[in-house]
C-alpha cells in the first residue's frame, strides 16, 4: 500500500482528525480515488465564491500532503436545492454558477501553493450530486441534509 490512494487517504485521516484538525472536513477512499470534502460554510460566505481567509490556514497541512503527490485533483464545487438566482448589473448567478465560481475559486487558491495546473480539473454540479436525499425531510433534519451538501471536493485519482 505504499504511495497508493489508501495510504494516502490514511494520512489525510490523520490531517483531518488530528489536532488541531481540520473543521468542516472529511475525507474518505471512493469507487473513483480518495474524496476529500469540504464544508462551504467554513470555506465561503452564504451565495460567494470568494474564500474567506482564515479558512485557508487550516488547510495547509493538508494540501502540503497532496501537493507531493503526483495524482490528478479535480475539484467540485456543491450546492444545495435550494433554488439560487442573482442578476447582478446583467451578471447572473445561479446554483450552477456558483458551485463552478466555488471550485475554480479553489483552483485559484492551489495554483498560488504552486500546483501544477496539468493535475486540476474544476467541475460544478450544482445540487445535482448530493450526498444526502432532502426528500421528505423539514426542519432541522432537512437544515442538516442541506448543509452536508453544500460542499467543495477534492477528487484525489
């Protein structure tokens, strides 16, 4: 398992988890490489993709460890379903928009950390990919659910 996505999603585990931590992330091995996902909350303002700068410190150590590496990062920026529209001077902004300004807002952030512009892919999926089902939920339940899918990935492969 040496230098392989499993060890690799250990150590971040371990970056995640340890202390001090990471708030607002988590990280776990995927049918298609080590998925790292972060809570937009920490990352962004409600309806910006402009990354608040406290929320990059926490971040380092971990992307200290992948930028080492020579695997492919695609980042995917997540909203929730709740319907986003803003029409700023004829500039619209919607679910779509945003999570791809959130992804590429990241992108921007790793290429200052210098890495290599070849291994990054920005994708936004909007709410089309959510890791947990809003169906038939309210309250704080639905708050929750909507919250956890509000996030930006790391696709580690």
């Amino acid at each position: 398992t040496e230098d392989t996505l499993v060890e690799l999603e250990s150590e971040l585990r371990e970056i995640i988890e340890g202390t001090p931590g990471i708030p607002g992330a988590t990280v776990h091995l995927a049918d298609d490489g080590v998925r790292v996902d972060l809570d937009t909350g920490v990352l962004f303002a409600t309806g910006s993709a402009v990354i608040k700068g406290d929320a990059l410190t926490s971040l380092a150590p971990l992307l200290d460890k992948i930028k080492v590496t020579d695997y492919r990062i695609d980042i995917e920026g997540h909203t929730d379903d709740v319907p986003y529209y803003r029409n700023d001077d004829g500039e619209i902004d919607t679910n779509w928009s945003l999570s791809g300004k959130r992804a590429g807002s990241v992108i921007l952030h790793l290429r200052s950390r210098r890495f290599s512009a070849q291994r990054l892919r920005a994708v936004g999926y909007a709410d089309t990919r959510p890791v947990v089902d809003v169906s038939g939920l309210n309250g704080d339940e639905l708050a929750s659910a909507r919250s956890r899918n509000r996030r930006v990935s790391l696709l580690i492969h």
